[in-house]
C-alpha cells in the first residue's frame, strides 16, 4: 500500500500542488497497465 501511494505521489511536484492548491484543474495520464500477475514460484538458494 505504502509504494502505491509513493508511485502515485511520485509525478506531483510544486506546480501541479499550486496549482491544485489555487483550484485549477490537473489532469494526470493514467497507464493501460492497472495491474501484474505472478506465477511460480521461488527456487531455493
């Protein structure tokens, strides 16, 4: 939960927040990937 909230936290810098902070609108570009599965498993060391 916490690196999601750090990837998606990532992209803002000052002006995006001023400008949130000001009432104007931001729009942020959002990826086709919304998720990875994994299979397997590990092999021992």
């Amino acid at each position: 939960m916490i690196n999601d909230i750090g990837v998606l936290a990532w992209g803002v810098c000052g002006l995006e927040a001023e400008s949130v902070f000001f009432g104007i609108p931001v729009t942020l570009r959002v990826p086709e990937v919304v998720g990875v599965k994994l299979t397997g498993a590990f092999r021992a060391a």
